[in-house]
C-alpha cells in the first residue's frame, strides 16, 4: 500500500524521512481493536506529517515466528507458513486497507529481505564476542515469547504462576542457548536515558524502564533449541534465533539495512516506534542495545499507549474479549472509528471501551457538531446565494474572533499531535474550534439577517457565510489525518478543490492562513458527513 500526498515529497531526495512504525504483530489470530488502535494512531502520525508537506516512511507488519506461532499452526493442522500466509492475506492486509492506513511498507519477518539480514547482524554480534553459549532454566510464557524473571508473575488460587498480561501459566524450560551480553549495556543504557529524557515515553513507561535498567541486567536468551519454527543460528543451525531479536531487527531490514545503503542512511532510525506497553522492555532495553552493540543509530522516541480495555480486562484473543474492528465500523463508518479511540483515550493510558461512549460522542461531537455545521453551511449558501460563495466585506470583531481562534487551533493542533504525540488534546482543540463557529452561527443568526435586503445586510450576510466556510476550510485539512474520507468530502462541498487544488496538498502548518477560499468557488449539499446512526445491532 503506497502512501498518499508522495507525489510532493519528491525533492526531497537524500533527505532524512520522517520513520514512523507499529509493532509487528503475531499472527496467531485475526486482529482485533487494540491492535487497530496502535495503527491508526501511526497512521494518523503519518499522514500529519506527509501534511507538513515532509518526507515520511511508515512501517507496519507481521510478526511470523515463534512457538506461539508454531503451536497455532499445528492446531489447524497446517504448516507454519501456510497459517502465517493465510492471516497476512485474508486478515491483516485488508483490515489496514479497510482502516484507510496509508503505510509504505509491510514487513513479514519469514521474507527473505528479513531473515538473511537477521542472520548477518547476528552473525556480526557473534564475531564481536557479544554472543556465547550457555544453558538456561525459568518460567516462559509462549504467549508473551519471553522468560519471565519470578517477581514477574502473578499467583492463581491454586498457587500456579501465572504470566501477568496472558493471566495463563508459565511453563518452566530447560534448554541449552545463545546469550547476548546484556548486562553489559545497563550503564550505557542509562546514561543514554539521562540525556536523552524524551527517548521512552509516556513518563510513567520512562519510570518503568529506569528502575528495572537500575536492579542490574542479565544476559539475553537469543536463541530456542527446542523447537525449529524461526530463522536458524547462522553457525549452529540447532539453533534459531529467538524471536524477539527476530522481530526487533524488522525495523532495520524493512529500511535497506545490509541491502540498500542509501535507502537505510535516509530513514533508519525511526523517529518514532508506537508500540504497546506490554512489549516496552524489548524496545526501550533490548533494541537500544541491540543498536548499541552494532555502532548504529538508536531511535528518536519509544512511545507506549495504554490497553484498551473491555470489562476491567485487557482487550485480547486470549481474554476473549477481542473485538473485530469491522464490528464498529459497519455501524459508525471508517472515519469516525479512526477518530474515536484517538478522541476518547489519552495516549498513553489505559482505557475502556464501551458501545454505549462510542455512540454518544459520535452523535453530539460528529453529527450534531461537526457534521450539521457543515451541511447547514451548504444549506445557506445555496439558499441565500445560489450555491456561489460570497465574498466577505463587512468582517469585525466576530470575523476576527474566528480568525484567531482557527490559529489558535492550528498551533495547539500540530503541537499536540505532530510534536507531543497527544492525539487527544490535538483532536480536541479542533473541535473546541467547530464548537465556537457554531457559537458564532448562532449569535450572528444569519437566517435573520437574510431578511434585511439592503446592500449593508447582504454584505453582512455574506461575511457570515464566508467565514463560517472559511473556518471549516481550516478544519478539513487539519481533521484529514484523521477522518480523511469525510475531510474529502468537506473539501469538495467547500468548492476548495476547483481553486486550492487538492486536499493532501495543503500544508497544515498553514491551515490558519485566512482567506484562502475564493470567493465564487461552488459550495454544494452532499451527502451526510455523519449519518443519524441506526439501532445498535444484536
């Protein structure tokens, strides 16, 4: 899937992209919210950033082996391939283009690309006496790919232990192994915190990490011998390289590493790596180091959201409270999905998802708000002035009010979202701007001041309208990160595309530009934005 607005990204050649990506994810099952809610959000990430007009490279993919895998596989009584092929192409490539995520890669980590490069950096750590034999014995939780250290888990009633994200139990291995020295790296890893504060985020995440770094590192398990499902140890193929070594190295290879030079010294590191915060330690411990081990970049920025969770559990095949995002949106449309897991739950945090929250934001924030401002504009201006839009010639302290508060909500918009990753924040100075035009339509009462057919009540008349338009001008192009459908369609009913060309052109840094809108442009009553939603379904 290609990336949309490219076609201006083109002298940018040689340039530093803009490397946003999502964890890879498992193929043990379909996907479900949480893992939307992640892609989206770099979706979103993306496609801001492309609206700055800057170079962007956006990674997702699929996470193929492991023991979990494996076992998947052979209880559907298919080979691991055949199971991993058939989810990537019938489960998670059409959800992603069902989502409208614009990403430029897919990475699968049993493509060739993948694995020969895999084998070459661990070969090199190897070399690099970074890497011996040992043996190793602990509790393992398949569904987590990773020894669990005891403090780690959690007690059934029974007194088995338990994994605590899985809430199943460890099974205890014994096994001969590779090791990564680990350990070695607690002090550079803390020193590389310290100046670098930003690098995990959000600050409770950054907390986490520290005190785990500081209580000392063991030495890292590269390698399961029990099994065969993964890319084999280059200089003992009895061997094959632990999954999470695997897996991490995707947002090297995805880039050129050890394949394409130019392409990796214009992308590699990732400014940002979305990931959840299940998985924090292996991003913001082992990949650092990782990196550290090879002489390479380390990533901009490791940023943890929260769970989404479904009564009081977290949201997962394995909880059985795994939702299908197609679910949702058969019922509230792509568009407002993508913006309601943004709108509703801070970043960063753990929150709960409910049916009932989903439809009452969607009627008062995007039907009621959104949506009915911009169909009454186009209602006025046709009715008032044929469809043209007029041109504004009578602006005073109300027009400027309006003005301002567009700026302002442009700057807190591509502070929050562009720069601070609060998709929240960002999305709710933008609709406390829709909130305050409707309450300039509303005081300005412009089907009053239609009945004044003096030249000085027309003029204000169509000052009213322009401004409104205008306003919602702003909004389309900073809502279509976002909601790009509806954006577009916004757009259209504008007449902005016969004059300001196309949607994914406009720069959003400059979305608070006044008067872009030509007057005489065609403003047009489409469809809905937000359709009054139906019945919940069964």
């Amino acid at each position: 899937m290609a990336a949309t607005g490219t076609e201006k990204q083109e002298s940018s050649e040689g340039v530093k992209a803009f490397y946003v990506s999502t964890p890879i994810y498992y193929v043990n099952d379909a996907p479900h919210l949480g893992h939307a809610y992640t892609t989206v959000a770099g979706d979103v990430l993306a496609r801001w950033h492309r609206q700055r007009g800057e170079k962007v490279w956006f990674l997702t993919g699929t996470d193929e082996h492991g023991q979990k895998i494996m076992r998947t596989a052979e209880a559907n009584n298919v080979t691991p391939q055949a199971w991993c092929d058939k989810l990537v192409e019938e489960a998670w490539k059409p959800l992603w283009e069902h989502l409208n995520i614009t990403n430029d890669d897919f990475i699968r980590t049993t493509e060739k690309r993948h694995t020969d490069r895999v084998q070459e950096f661990v070969q090199d750590l190897y070399d690099k006496d970074q890497i011996y034999k040992g043996g190793y014995e602990g509790p393992y939780c398949v569904g987590c790919e990773e020894y669990k250290l005891p403090g780690d888990l959690i007690e059934a009633e029974d007194g088995t232990k338990l994994c605590p994200v899985h809430k199943k139990p460890v099974e205890l291995l014994k096994e001969e192994n590779y090791f990564f020295k680990l350990s070695e790296y607690g002090p550079k890893l803390l020193e590389f915190y310290a100046a670098n504060p930003g690098f995990i985020q959000p600050e409770s995440a950054r907390n986490e990490v520290l005190n785990f770094v500081k209580q000392g590192l063991q030495d890292l398990s590269i390698s399961r011998s029990t099994f065969d499902w993964g890319v084999p140890v280059p200089w003992d193929e009895k061997h094959v390289i632990y999954v999470w070594v695997d897996a991490l190295l995707n947002y090297a290879t995805a880039v050129g590493y050890g394949a394409n030079q130019e392409k990796f010294d214009t992308t590699f590191p990732a400014d940002v790596h979305l990931i959840g915060k299940d998985i924090l330690r292996f991003h913001s411990v082992i990949w650092p180091a990782m990196l550290m081990a090879q002489g390479l970049p380390l990533p901009g920025k490791v940023v943890a959201n929260g769970w989404l969770m479904v009564g009081g559990e977290k949201m997962s095949k394995s909880n059985l409270t795994g939702i299908k995002p197609q679910d949702l949106t058969s019922h509230f449309g792509v568009d407002a999905y993508r913006w309601y897991f943004l709108r509703a739950i801070a970043y960063g945090n753990d929150g709960s998802f409910s049916w009932e929250d989903f439809a009452a934001r969607y009627t008062s924030e995007l039907a009621n708000d959104y949506g009915n401002l911009a169909s009454r504009l186009a209602a006025m201006v046709g009715k008032y002035f044929g469809g043209a839009l007029p041109e504004a010639t009578a602006a005073g302290d109300a027009e400027q009010a309006v003005r301002e508060g567009l700026a302002k909500a442009v700057a807190a918009a591509d502070r929050k979202i562009g720069e601070e990753l609060d998709f929240q924040a960002g999305i709710l100075a933008i609709f406390d701007f829709v909130k305050q035009v409707n309450g300039y339509i509303t005081e300005q009462e412009p089907w009053k001041v239609a009945k004044d057919t003096s030249p000085e009540g027309q003029a204000r008349l169509a000052t009213i309208l322009y401004t409104a338009a205008e306003a919602l001008r702003g909004v389309a192009v900073l809502l279509n990160p976002v909601m790009p459908e509806t954006s577009q369609k916004l757009w259209e009913s504008l007449g902005a595309e016969e004059s300001l060309g196309a949607l994914a052109g406009q720069r959003v840094q400059d979305a608070g530009t006044w008067g872009l809108l030509s007057a005489g442009a065609t403003v047009t009553k489409g469809a809905v934005l937000f359709p009054r939603l139906e019945e919940k379904p069964a």
